[in-house]
C-alpha cells in the first residue's frame, strides 16, 4: 500500500490537523457537561497518564506480564509538571481506567479522573480528544489523543523506531519524545 502512495501523500496525510472520527450530540453533551461541572473547557486542560501494571493485571489476572514492568513510571513523578500547568490555569487530569495508586493532589485543578466515580470510556475519548495536549508514556491510551491529531508529549520511551530518527517524526506531526533515562552500572552515571 505504501510503495503505491505517491512521494508526498503520505506526509500530506499525517500533516490532516482535523479528525474524522466525529462525537454524537448526546456524547458532545455529556463530555461538555463533564468539563462544566469540573470549572473547565475544551482545550484548557492537559491529560497526563503513566503506564502501570494495574491494567494487564485486571484485564487476564491468570497471566504473569511482568515482563512489561520496564515500560512502567510511576504518575507521581508527573507532579511537578501538573503544577505547572495548574499555575497557568490549565487544569489537569490523570487519566486511565484501571490504574495503581492515587495521584497526590496538591491543588483543585489536578483532578485524579481515573480512580473517580466520573471515569468511562467516553469520557476517556473524550478528553483526549478535548485536551491542550496529552503527556503519557508509551502505552494504549495513546490511541486517542493520535487519532483526534492533538498535540502528544511521549515521556519515558523505552524504544522507537529507527524511521523516527530518519523523518523527524513521531506518531503526530506535532509531537515530541521524551526518552526513558538510563542509568550505567558500570560508569555509575546516567
């Protein structure tokens, strides 16, 4: 399919800043009445989520997925960043429908959405598709902030394709990664 496209469709393709993926009126009224009730609006908020292991674990308890571990981080460490943003006025959200742990909050526009009675999977559409921009590490919920083109910063990626390195791309044009930091036993540094 690819080697079909002409030379530059594939660029013109990942450079589409509108979704084609639209909300039912009923779903556009729930996620706004959400945000109203929250004292926010579209686009003055910014998602945060951390991968865990709550959600593998809960989705097939039978199996052993320790050996996703090494994608984890923990959504405390995020913190500092929420309160940056909550200080431009921006709130925040955790999100995530299974997750470990509470977010420690430290001011009324961080809001811990994944362990609230208000998480659903439309609303986890929906403000990912709503948000200023999504801060997650390399895991499923991705997916929504890239399939509605909104700005995505990739923190603590373990790995990426050579091709990134090579076009300067991420999954959105208007993207960026931040890598996983690495610790040398042997040189005792980072």
């Amino acid at each position: 399919f690819v080697k079909s496209l002409k030379k530059n469709t594939l660029d013109k393709i990942t450079k589409i800043d509108q979704s084609v993926i639209l909300f039912k009126k009923k779903e556009t009224k729930i996620g706004q009445y959400y945000l109203k009730k929250i004292g926010t609006s579209e686009y003055n908020f910014i998602c945060f989520h951390a991968r865990d292991s709550a959600y593998l674990k809960q989705y097939d308890n039978t199996r052993n997925w320790n050996y996703h571990d090494y994608r984890d981080s923990e959504i405390n460490t995020y913190l500092p960043s929420m309160q940056e943003m909550a200080k431009k006025n921006f709130f925040c959200f955790r999100m995530g429908s299974v997750v470990s742990g509470k977010l420690r909050l430290i001011s009324s526009k961080i809001i811990d959405y994944a362990n609230s009675n208000d998480q659903s999977d439309l609303l986890d559409i929906y403000l990912s598709s709503k948000c200023r921009f999504f801060l997650c590490s390399q895991t499923g919920i991705s997916i929504f902030p890239e399939t509605f083109n909104r700005p995505i910063a990739y923190v603590n990626c373990y790995h990426f394709p050579v091709s990134w390195f090579h076009t300067n791309q991420v999954f959105n044009n208007n993207s960026l990664i931040i890598t996983k930091k690495y610790y040398s036993i042997k040189e005792k540094r980072f």
